[in-house]
C-alpha cells in the first residue's frame, strides 16, 4: 500500500493503532472522570459537579488533570526502585494490549486473532501483576494489603469470566472477535446468553476495580490500598488504568453479548461507542447506588455463586448446541 513494503506498512499500522489507542485512553480517563461525576451529582444530589464550570460542570475535571500533571512524583527511600518504578505502567500496558483485538467497526480490528478471546482473558491477567508490584515495592503493609486483596478479587472473579467468555465462543462457534460480531447479526448474544452476561458484567466490576467491589481502595480501611505511596503522573497512570479497565471491559462485553459494531443507520464505529458507554453508566449507576461489600463476602459470592452457576451455563450451552 501507497508503495510501502508489506512488513513495514504492517508496523506503521500496528504503531498507528497503538498511539490511537493510547490517545483514546487519556482521553476516555478526563470523560469518564467528567461522567462519573455528573452521574453521582444527579443519584446523590451533589451540588459541586452540576455548578463548578457550568453549562456542564467541566472545570472540576481539567482542574485535577493540571494538577497531576505539575505535582511532584515523590518516592520513599525504603521502596523497591525498579519494582516500585515499573509497577504502574503494567495496568496500562494490559489494557492497551486488550482494545488490540477489539473490532470497532466493520473490517476496522488492529490485530484480527483467530483466538482474539483467549488473547482477551490472557492480557487482562497482567493488571493483578502490576497492582501487586506496587504493593510489594513500595514497602508498606497497607499498600501490600491492598495488593493481596486485589490478587484475591482478580483471581476469584477471572474464573467465572473466563467461562462467561467461553460460553459466547462456543455459542458462536469461534474465538475470533469478528466472527462473534458477525454470528449476532439476526440477534444479539444478551438474549441468548443472558446468564452469560451478566456473570461476565457482575466479574467485570471487580476486575475493574468498582463498587460494590472495590474493597482494594477502600479509604477507611486502607488509605487507598495498593497504590498509596505514588503520587504525580505514577499515581495517574493507575487512575488511567482504572478508567481504561472500566472502558475495556465494558467494550468486551458490548462486543460478545450487544452485536459490537453492528446498528442502523449510524456508523458502526459511533454503534461500537455507544453500546459501549451504555455500559459505563450503568457500572457509574451501580457504584453510586449499591454499598461497599466486605472482602468475605465477595470472595463467597465469587467462589460460591459466580462460579458454579458459569459452569452450569456452559454445561446448558453444551448440551443445547448438541442437540441442534
């Protein structure tokens, strides 16, 4: 193409995806915090986020993004220093790493795998490695707590979303993320596998790190958790994480269970977004509606509940499959 080499034209394409995705990141982070914020003024009757910049209450949010872009990036003497230094960009690699695979419209994909699925569940395991490194390097015993309560969340709720995901490949025959776009073009997968998804919703917010699971960070018991020690762009990256993974996982979801791309009329890329953000509000309406639960609580809900019903679903889903 326009007299490029084939394996160089598909470098700079692959480049080209990835400053796009990151931009979109960065960018996704200031919305989503502008989002988050108007959709808690109205649930909880705030006044700060529907007055402070008006019409919409923007002044709040570009107010903090100047602030972590000028504040001191302190580090402690007792930390850890590559593992404390390292630990925040993992997050934020993984969920670069998932909008890879992710098809935003027709024939518009990155990287079109044939196993885009398995390669969904594999890149988004690395977040707990990085949550966990910071924890560990920044030796502090709040900040490891955190850390473990993340791996223990991130583990138990993996499983059964894992087996969410199975089930919509095996109902559309393939692991590749176009092809289950495609096999929704009559109906999408919610109405048939609505079980499926909403074990893959319920895990994705704790994956995501939201209420009502967002124990990791709770303020009282752990001043803020496994991250506490940074501050400045390394704390920021963490935030960029958080919001990315919220995005992420949401965009997942649309893509397996609400027909991705696919919609009258408007383009698929604009279908894509707003199936996609659908899915934002609804985590920004839970987390600004339901409690915090305790850590044993959700380890039972995961491992008792979460778990055994995503394996009966695969077990119905074999059986339907089998005698169609």
């Amino acid at each position: 193409m326009f007299g490029i080499p084939e394996p160089w034209w598909s470098v700079i394409r692959a480049v080209v995806w990835a400053l796009f995705i990151i931009i979109f990141l960065a960018v996704n982070a200031i919305v989503a915090v502008w989002l988050e914020r108007k959709v808690s003024g109205r649930i909880q009757r705030r006044i700060g986020p529907q007055r402070v910049g008006r019409p919409i209450g923007w002044a709040q949010t570009i107010a903090d993004v100047f602030k972590l872009l000028v504040k001191e990036d302190v580090r402690a003497e007792a930390t850890d220093k590559w593992v404390f230094l390292l630990a925040p960009a993992i997050p934020f690699a993984a969920i670069t790493l998932m909008f890879l695979v992710v098809p935003w419209g027709k024939n518009l994909i990155p990287l079109n795998l044939n196993i885009g699925l398995l390669f969904v569940v594999a890149v988004t395991s690395f977040e707990v490695l990085g949550l966990f490194m910071a924890g560990w390097g920044s030796n502090n015993k709040w900040a490891l707590l955190g850390a473990m309560r993340t791996a223990a969340a991130m583990i138990s709720y993996e499983l059964p979303m894992v087996l969410a995901i199975l089930a919509v490949g095996m109902t559309a025959g393939s692991l590749n993320m176009n092809d289950v776009v495609n096999a929704q073009s009559r109906v999408p997968f919610i109405l048939i596998q609505p079980v499926a998804f909403l074990i893959y919703y319920i895990a994705s917010l704790a994956e995501a790190n939201r209420t009502p699971f967002d124990f990791t960070e709770a303020e009282s018991e752990l001043v803020a958790g496994a991250n506490i020690e940074y501050s400045g762009l390394r704390w920021a990256f963490f935030f960029l994480a958080e919001y990315g993974s919220l995005v992420g996982t949401s965009a997942i979801a649309a893509t397996l269970f609400l027909g991705g791309w696919r919609g009258p009329i408007l383009p698929g890329p604009v279908w894509f977004l707003i199936k996609t953000y659908l899915l934002v509000y609804v985590a920004m309406w839970i987390r600004w509606t339901l409690p915090r639960v305790r850590i044993d609580q959700l380890l039972d809900f995961g491992w008792k509940f979460l778990l055994p019903l995503a394996l009966a679903d695969i077990a119905v889903t074999g059986i339907v499959l089998a005698l169609l």
